[in-house]
C-alpha cells in the first residue's frame, strides 16, 4: 500500500503525506495483529513513526533507507536487556511493500528528556549524566562482531580519511563562516585520531531528544533511535553527548565522564565533532554560543573540557 521511495523526491512527495502513509501503516499494523489501534505519528524524526495504541511504536523505512530498518531492527534485538537502561523491545521487523522495512516495537515509558530539561533540577541532571555515562560504558564493552554484517563504516581509516577530505566543504554548505573554515584542515591535522580503535558498538546520536526519564525523580527510563549506530571509535560517541546532553556544561560532562570510566582530550572531541556524519556546527554554535577566542582549540575547550576558555 505504500509507493515506491528511491529518490529525494520521492521521499519528499511521500513520507509527509499522511493521506498516503496512514493507509499503509494502518495496513501493515493488521497483518502484524494490530488492527484497529489507534495511529498516533509523531513529529520528530528523519523517518515516519507511529505510537500504535498506548504500548507499541512503527518505525518505517522507505527503501531509500531500508539498511536502517534492517541495522535497528538487528541492533534492538541484540541490545535487549544488556544496557543499564531500557530501550525498545522489538516484536517484529523485516520487509514491507515495495522496498519498505518496518521495526514494531515497544514504546518506552516516561517522557522524552528534551522537553522536560528546563524543568529538571541541577541534580537531577547531574544524575541522568551518570546514569547516561553508565549506559555508555555497558554499550562500548558489548562485542561488535555480531552486527558487523549490518554496521558500517568498516575500516575506520577510510572512513576517516573521507569525513577528513569532506569537512569544510560540509561545514561551508551549513554556513560557517569563512574564519571558521579556514582553521578546520590544520585543526584537523593537528590531533590525533585512533585509525585502527579497538571497535565499539556506537549510537553515534546519544542526545537528550534520544532519551526518555521518570518525571518522578527524574530516573533514565529509556535510550532509542539505534538507526544510525556505527562501529567505531568509542570517542565518536561522546559527540551527541557533549553537545546535546551536556551541552558544554564542564560539570555535567565531568560527571558522565566518571560514570562512563574515561574522560576524553576536548580536542578529539572536537575534531569528531567535525568529522560526524551529521556535522552542523554553525547549529551547534547557536545552541551553545562560541568562546571569546574564536579558535577551534578554545572551541573544544569550551564546549568539551573546562569551560574556561
């Protein structure tokens, strides 16, 4: 019941269109026994999701991205009850129609940590940073090996050799300014980066838009979104976390980093920053504001180590 995704426009003609995605949804919730639940879709997220009654979630992947359906549903099922805290259950996954993969899976209680921030006390956050440090360590100690067939990027040289010869051309079609950009090839060149790291199973977005806590005590109570996990190097990890959950906060970083067992040099951090997948750094300036040195090692400083730069 759903069309063909291959192509930019395709998906942009597609998957915003309810009148399109509801039939089918509605449709692949009866032949995995879920008729006549009531299909909530929510808002945030790349790909459509549906709340399908008050206890499953329906991920959907049009083939443009079917190796995402096909590495979360893999990545979930693997994970289940090995992290310290919860994330999806999954009931089933695998093909749809016409290129399509879908996750069923569970929906994970509490509410989502990005909207309930403001509203969380200084200690309260102090604690979710080491229950999420915690969750870190569990995830990075698991073996790879097992989902390396659905995982990339494979070899971690290469890889980082593209995201190298990419970055300020990436970085210059988000914006950034020409001073910024001049500073990013000696930046990058200047730190040292593992090219053979011991592999580690990666989330690769651990953000607070990703995490779900207990308004009632303010407790981790879920981690989801594995569609982008990697395997990699365990400091490519600590991106998502500096920017979106610690969000340059020198102290609640310290706290996370001595929950997850190992604090990493501000400058990795930074030159990861620069290499992710979905750099945006000129949105990660507006979110965290910059230093009064505007360099990228008093940028690293700032939003990675001390603060005091």
């Amino acid at each position: 019941m759903l069309p063909v995704v291959e192509t930019d426009e395709e998906w942009d003609a597609v998957v915003p269109d309810e009148a399109v995605m509801r039939p089918g949804a509605e449709d692949l919730c009866a032949r995995l026994g879920l008729g006549g639940a009531a299909l909530t879709r929510f808002t945030e997220g790349s790909q459509p999701v549906y709340a399908v009654g008050a206890e499953h979630v329906l991920k959907l992947f049009p083939a443009a991205a079917a190796d995402d359906g096909v590495a979360e549903g893999r990545v979930l099922s693997y994970l289940q009850g090995r992290l310290p805290v919860p994330t999806p259950q999954v009931h089933a996954y695998g093909p749809y129609e016409n290129g399509w993969q879908y996750v069923l899976m569970s929906r994970l209680p509490g509410e989502n940590l990005a909207r309930a921030w403001d509203r969380v006390p200084q200690e309260d956050r102090e604690r979710i940073a080491s229950e999420t440090g915690e969750a870190l360590a569990v995830l990075h100690s698991l073996e790879s090996g097992p989902l390396a067939d659905v995982l990339g990027p494979g070899d971690w040289a290469a890889f980082l050799d593209r995201q190298t010869a990419g970055a300020v051309a990436q970085q210059r079609g988000r914006g950034l300014s020409e001073a910024w950009l001049e500073q990013i090839p000696d930046f990058l060149a200047s730190v040292p980066l593992p090219r053979a790291p011991r592999p580690s199973l990666l989330h690769t977005e651990v953000m607070q838009q990703h995490l779900t806590v207990d308004p009632d005590g303010w407790r981790l109570t879920g981690l989801f979104d594995f569609e982008p996990a990697m395997i990699g190097d365990r400091a490519y990890d600590f991106v998502g976390v500096g920017v979106f959950v610690t969000r340059g906060d020198p102290k609640l970083l310290a706290r996370l980093s001595a929950a997850y067992g190992h604090a990493f040099e501000p400058e990795v951090l930074l030159a990861y920053t620069l290499l992710h997948v979905y750099s945006n750094l000129p949105w990660y300036m507006r979110e965290l504001g910059v230093p009064a040195r505007r360099t990228l090692p008093a940028l690293a400083e700032a939003w990675f180590g001390s603060g005091a730069a």
